[in-house]
C-alpha cells in the first residue's frame, strides 16, 4: 500500500480508518509500530489528512458515518469520518503510545518515520525499557500527615487508626 502513492484516496482512507479501528483492541508493541505507519500512509497520501484535520467531526462516537462492516473500501464512507480512534489513544495507558498517538496532532514532516525496528518489538521488551527508566525525583510531603483527610481536627482519626 506504501509504495504506490496512485492508490485513490477512499481506498487508503478506508485501509487506515480501519487499521485505527483495531488499534483501539491492539496491545502497546503493535501500536507503537501501527501509529507510526499510519502517519506514513498520510505522508503519502495528502489527501487523506482531512480525517486527522475536521473539525465538524462527529459529536458521539456512534455517528460516525465509517462503515467498518462495509467490504467494499469505497461504500465504507471513510473519508466522511474522522480518527477519533487515534485521538482515544492519545489518553492511552502507556506513556509511549499516548506520545506516539499525539504526533497527529502536529504538522507531519515529509520525512518517513523508520518501522523496521519496531517490527518486531515484543510486550517483554517494550516492558523491561519501561523498567530500566531512571523514575525522577518526585517531591514528597514534607509535614506529617495528622488523619485521614490531613486535618489537625479529624473526626476519623478519633474513631479509627490506620496502624
């Protein structure tokens, strides 16, 4: 689908509103390379921007005019519709796909982002990096907390112990 940028646009709008569609169910691995070709096949298809750019998109989730059920790509009404799937996964769980989902949200440059190595990235990986990152030094409370809702008063601390 990459290699030829003659493809009509329905037919990649279609293809990437419903790889959008599965990423919402795909585990963090396969997002952090779906993400990325996504925002090649808008590097190669221009024209296909206007789901990432409509700002009369749908409301409600359940208006939205893609047809996923459809399985000819030009009835399926893709390029009517928005991704609003990748904008859900920019609240996503894991910090690196949540960064990957809001590159969308800025002006793409031409250059091609590089999936090969993030082919064959596997969940036992991607979670050993998250382990071996260096946590930064979080400000920590510095008065004793006197009861339940930190009040010098509290009526909880007089009835029960959090010991």
């Amino acid at each position: 689908l990459l290699p030829h940028s003659h493809l009509p646009a329905y037919l990649v709008a279609a293809f990437i509103k419903r790889l959008s569609r599965l990423a919402l169910t795909a585990p963090p691995e396969a997002l952090l390379m779906v993400i990325p070709f996504i925002c090649n096949l808008f590097r190669r298809h221009p024209a296909c921007k206007v789901l990432v750019h409509r700002p009369d998109g749908p409301e409600d989730m359940s208006e939205d005019p893609y047809v996923m059920e459809e399985e000819e790509p030009s009835e399926s009404r893709a390029l009517e519709s928005s991704l609003w799937e990748i904008q859900s996964l920019q609240n996503h769980y894991h910090p690196d796909v949540a960064k990957a989902a809001a590159i969308l949200n800025q002006s793409l440059s031409e250059i091609e982002d590089d999936i090969s190595g993030l082919l064959e990235l596997s969940a036992y990986e991607l979670f050993d990096k998250e382990v071996k990152k260096k946590a930064v030094d979080v400000p920590l409370e510095f008065e004793q907390v006197r009861g339940l809702f930190g009040k010098k008063n509290d009526i909880f601390a007089e009835h029960f112990t959090l010991d």
